[in-house]
C-alpha cells in the first residue's frame, strides 16, 4: 500500500509547477514535503489526490496507476486529503459535515436522512481529534483551529482511508495546539485495530511541525526534489540552508 510519486510534470500555461517529482510514502510512515512559497508543494497533493491533471509522469497507489481517475474514484482506494485553507460545508453541523462524508460511501439517499447516519462513527472520529463537545456547532462558527481539526476527521471518514495527504495542517494555530495536532497526525501511522498505518504525506512551514514528527523529509524548490533524508540530515544540509531554512537556522528545541 504505499504511494510511488514517478517523473511527475505540472504546467500551468507557461509556469512549470512541479518539474519532474519522484518519491515513495510507505504505510507507516509520515512524510514531512517543505519548501518555500511556490515551490509547488500544493500542486503535488492537487496531482496525487485528484484535483489537477498530469502533465507528465505517473501516480500508483497500491502498485496501480490513479492519475487519470477522478477524485471521488481516488478517495475509494483510500487517498484523502486537507487543503490549506480549511474547507468544510459551513452550513452544517460539525457532526453532520462528519457523517456526511462516513456516510457517502454507502450511498446517501437525500439530505433529510443524514440525521440518522453513522452516528456511532462519526462521533468516533469527532473524538479522536477533540472535537466532540463541539459536535452540534455549526461548521461556520468554529476557531480556525477547530476547523482545521474538523477537516481532518472529515478525510479520515473514508472508510479504507490508507494514504492522507495534509497541506499545512497546523497553519494558523498558535503553538501549543500546533503540537496537539501533529501528535494526533503522528499517531495515525502507527497501526491501529489489525490494520496497517496509514501513509501520511504533509507540508508544513513551522520547523517544530517537522522536526520531532516526520520520519523523513523532502525539500521541494522551484518544483523540484533539492533533497531528501532524514529529519537529522536535512537540518544539516548546506543546500536546504542556504535556499531554505537560512545559515542561522536552528533546530527546534524540544524536536
Ligand atoms: P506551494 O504550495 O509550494 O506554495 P504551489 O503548488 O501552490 O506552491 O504553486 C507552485 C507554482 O504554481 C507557483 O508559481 C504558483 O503560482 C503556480 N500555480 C499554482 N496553482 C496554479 C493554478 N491553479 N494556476 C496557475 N498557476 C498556479
Ligand atoms: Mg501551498
């Protein structure tokens, strides 16, 4: 079940978004992609989850090629995503924005049945990432980092979800709920229930998101892969701290 990333191209017009991007993700692991503003770090989650096209290269999930099926068809075999501004449906409940997406794939009927579906498991899922004494808010009255939360158990809904992809999770939110989050995101690749880890591909501007969390990190500039390797390598790359992280960077403290 691991995410294979092969030669991916992205134009838009003229502007060469992602210029030949090759990497894995295995299930397990949590794989931190950061780079500047531009880099073409959302681009890449917009290819590996559906929402833009390839120009070139491949994207196999599970050993299968899914770069030419809709997104919908790839949150079947188990890719969810978050975007990085949070989205929900801001009319809803946070609870019915859960059971919606549990729901979906067993087929939903008409709005006036969501009342009644998969409460069990959507409360579940409202609990793992805190968020079940806000059950019954409206989705548009949540604290940004509320609704970054309710995203995430949003993608978590699917019920095969194997692979989650994160653009900025913790963006917005002040430090200590940054930690909170990441450890949550963290312990969703360890298995759980005779199941497997899941896949966690995430990008990130807070070095304290990175370093302490990720197993592996991978730097994207001007669309392309400068380096890749473990937290401890990467911090002591002279290329990522010269055209990323800065020659005075430090590592995070406590990471
Ligand atoms: P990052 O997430 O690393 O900040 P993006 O993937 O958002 O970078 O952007 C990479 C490059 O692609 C930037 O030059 C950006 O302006 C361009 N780009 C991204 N999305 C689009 C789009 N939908 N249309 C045109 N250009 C885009
Ligand atoms: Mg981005």
């Amino acid at each position: 079940m691991s995410l294979q990333v092969h030669d991916l191209v992205k134009d838009f017009g003229g502007v060469r978004a992602v210029n030949g991007v090759t990497f894995m993700v295995d299930p397990g692991e949590c794989v931190a992609l950061i780079g500047p503003n531009g880099a073409g770090k959302s681009t890449t989650f917009a290819c590996i989850a559906g929402q833009h096209w390839l120009t070139g290269g491949q994207v196999l999930w599970n050993g299968e090629r899914v770069d030419s099926l809709p997104p919908a068809r790839r949150l079947q075999h188990g890719i969810a995503r978050t975007f990085q501004v949070a989205q929900a449906f801001e009319a809803l409940t946070v609870l019915q924005n859960v059971q919606l997406l549990t729901q979906y794939p067993r087929g939903l009927q008409a709005y006036n049945v969501l009342e009644n579906c998969s409460i069990g498991s959507s409360m579940a899922l409202l609990e793992q990432v805190g968020l079940q004494g806000l059950a019954h808010a409206d989705a548009q009255s949540l604290p940004y980092g509320a609704k970054k939360r309710l995203e995430l158990a949003m993608a978590l809904a699917g019920q095969n979800t194997g692979l989650l992809l994160l653009d900025e999770p913790a963006a917005g939110l002040a430090a200590p709920e940054r930690v909170q989050l990441m450890a949550l995101v963290k312990s969703l690749t360890q298995p759980r229930a005779g199941r497997a880890g899941m896949a966690v591909l995430y990008t990130e501007h807070n070095m304290d998101a990175v370093f302490g969390v990720a197993d592996r990190v991978l730097v994207l500039i001007d669309g392309v892969v400068a380096a890749q390797g473990t937290p401890d390598e990467i911090a002591s790359d002279p290329i990522v701290r010269q055209r990323y992280l800065g020659q005075w960077w430090q590592r995070p403290l406590d990471a």
